[in-house]
C-alpha cells in the first residue's frame, strides 16, 4: 500500500501524521549547521539540545522561522530526516500533504514541491495552513458558513476567515510564541535587571504565562526565575509573577488583537454574523496562553474558543485530508 504522510511543517515545530496511524512524531523545525564546512550536523530535538550550547562554528537555526522556506537546502534535510524517521524511505515513496503559509508565492509553492519530491515524495499538495488548522479543530469549513481560526505559533500568526472550503480574508502577522519568549526576555532585563536564555523565557511563558493580568492571587502564579544580573554579572534568583509576563506580552498582544480586527472589518457581513454567533477558533502552540480567548473577546466581543489539542490541529487536519484524498482533492487542490 502506498504510505500516506501529513507533514505539519511549523515554523517551531514540525509535526507527522500517518494514515491508519494517526500522531506518529513531532519534534523542533531546528537545523544545526558547521559553518566551516556548511554540512548540516544535525536535525530536530538534537540540533535543539545544541541550543545555548555549541561551539563557535556550529550555528543553530530555524529555517521556517519567518513562516517561509528561506532555504531550500535546510527544508530538504528537514523533509528527509523526519521522512527517514518514520520509516518511509524512497523506495515506499509516500503521498505527502504538506501545510504551507497561507500567503505562500507560487515560487515558494514550488520550492516546497521540489524538496519534497527531491525528499522522495511519489504526489505533494501542499494546503494553506488556516485550511488545516480549521479541518483539525472540527470546523465543517465546507459549509456555506463563515468562520474565523486564529492559528497562533512560533513565528508566526495566521488569521483566516473559511467559507465553502476556501479563504474568503486572511491576515499573517509575524508575532506569536518566538516573539512573546523575546519580550519576556526583554522585560526581564529591564524591570529586574535580569539576563535570561531563550529557553527560559518559553518557560516562564508556559508556566505562569497569562494574557490579562489576573486578579487575585488564588489566579496567579509565581516561578523563582534564575538568571544574571546584568548590573553585578552575578547568579541571581527573582520571583516573577503572572501579572509581570501579562504586561510584558501586552504589545504582542495588542498587535494579533489588531490583525483579527482588520480582517474582521473586510469580511463580508455575512460572514461575520456567522462568526458573530459561532466565535472564533484559537489553534497552534500558542494559543495555549492563559487567558488569551478571554482577551480576544474582551477586545472584539465575538466569543473565542481554544480548539482541542491546539498544537496539533494543523497536523489533524493533514490527516483528515490524507484519510480521505479522493474526496478533499476535488473540493481543496483546486483553491
Ligand atoms: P509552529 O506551528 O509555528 O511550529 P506551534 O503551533 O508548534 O508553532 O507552537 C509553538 C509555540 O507554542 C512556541 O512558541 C511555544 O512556546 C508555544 N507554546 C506551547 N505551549 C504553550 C503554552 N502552554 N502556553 C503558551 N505558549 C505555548
Ligand atoms: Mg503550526
């Protein structure tokens, strides 16, 4: 039987759906590259543990970090890896359904298909992201009915409004998790004078993250943050708060709020009356930020939901296409 693959290739991470199988892997989009030779040392959670931790001529990076292929080489090595891992060699050559930006050029378009063909690939469609993400949070976007999926990641945050399978508006906008890890980061340095790593910025955000400032303190939430302060170069610990990561994300936040506005205000009025009474779906990693659905709504008054398992609808939503092929291949690839 010819394997078929979903492939949730984030900017973050990188996600692998196979039929009959479901959920099989998901690990960081990271490369780890030796400068001198250009040679690609390693890929996904091991070139992630590199992090913070490499030499000077071994460079970490995130190839899909802005949401697009930058670099065909790395994106290859990407598609192989995790294609080897699971198993499927070329000599299965699978059936891959690959996620992509929804504002995706044709000449990205076809970057994406020739690394995954190159990878070993037999067929790739690769199908906007906020399609996926809307299909894996059980939206029935074949419907004559507007709805609005927010899909929240790394590097990105895209912003879609689906009606008879199809994008009717979107907006994506370069502010989601990576950006929050930044202004924790950032906020840190400034109110505490406290250095902090990329890795335990994320932290904090997971932890004790919120996106309102909480009330009262059965709400919040306290982590003892090590670090260095900057000012004495010394080891030091400081107690942060929900309410000091609320302010630091209050900017970003304000930013996506902004962007579902925008494309609030050039949907058909229609649509927006459907999205009125159903809400707004929340996808993606980061969605998963406290009390993010309570802010949208606050600032939109359209109610918000957070999909179930919101790190993985875009990878469901592979899935449910590769199940079912003959099907979506008429109603999808042509859009
Ligand atoms: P992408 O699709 O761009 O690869 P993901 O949907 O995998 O991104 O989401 C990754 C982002 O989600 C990261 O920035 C990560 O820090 C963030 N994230 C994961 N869990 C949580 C959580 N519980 N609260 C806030 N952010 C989270
Ligand atoms: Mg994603």
């Amino acid at each position: 039987m010819i394997p078929k693959i979903g492939i949730d290739l984030g900017t973050a991470n990188t996600t692998i759906y196979i039929s009959g199988r479901g959920i099989v892997l998901t690990e960081p989009t990271v490369v780890a590259v030796d400068e001198l030779t250009n040679k690609i040392l390693a890929v996904g959670k091991e070139a992630k543990d590199m992090i913070g931790k490499t030499p000077g001529d071994i460079k970490i990076y995130r190839p899909l970090k802005e949401g697009v292929i930058a670099d065909y080489k790395a994106t290859l090595a990407i598609l192989r890896y995790f294609l080897n891992k699971v198993k499927i060699t070329k000599f299965f050559k699978p059936i891959l359904v690959i996620s992509v930006p929804a504002g995706i050029t044709s000449t990205e378009r076809k970057a994406v298909i020739d690394a995954a063909l190159e990878a070993g690939a037999r067929e790739v469609y690769p199908i906007r992201e906020p399609l996926l993400a809307a299909l894996g949070a059980e939206l029935p976007i074949n419907t004559p009915s507007g709805h609005m999926i927010v899909n929240i990641g790394g590097g990105t945050t895209e912003i879609a409004v689906i009606s008879l399978g199809g994008i009717v508006r979107w907006e994506s906008i370069r502010i989601a998790g990576d950006k929050f890890d930044e202004s924790i980061k950032e906020y840190l340095r400034k109110r505490f004078n406290l250095a902090v790593g990329e890795k335990t910025s994320e932290q904090i955000k997971i932890q004790i993250g919120s996106a309102i400032p909480v009330k009262n303190n059965s709400e919040d939430k306290v982590m003892e943050v090590r670090g260095i302060n900057i000012l004495s170069g010394l080891p030091v610990t400081v107690k942060v708060h929900a309410n000091n990561i609320a302010e630091a994300l209050q900017k970003d936040l304000r930013e996506i709020i902004t962007g579902i506005k925008k494309v609030l205000a050039n949907t058909p009025p229609e649509l927006v009356a459907d999205i009125m009474e159903k809400g707004i779906t929340l996808s993606g990693g980061s969605a998963l930020l406290r009390n993010l659905d309570s802010l949208i709504y606050e600032h939109t008054g359209v109610p918000t939901y957070v999909a179930d398992d919101a790190l993985y609808c875009v990878a469901r939503g592979t899935g449910k296409i590769i199940e079912k092929l003959d099907i979506y291949r008429r109603i999808l690839f042509t859009k």
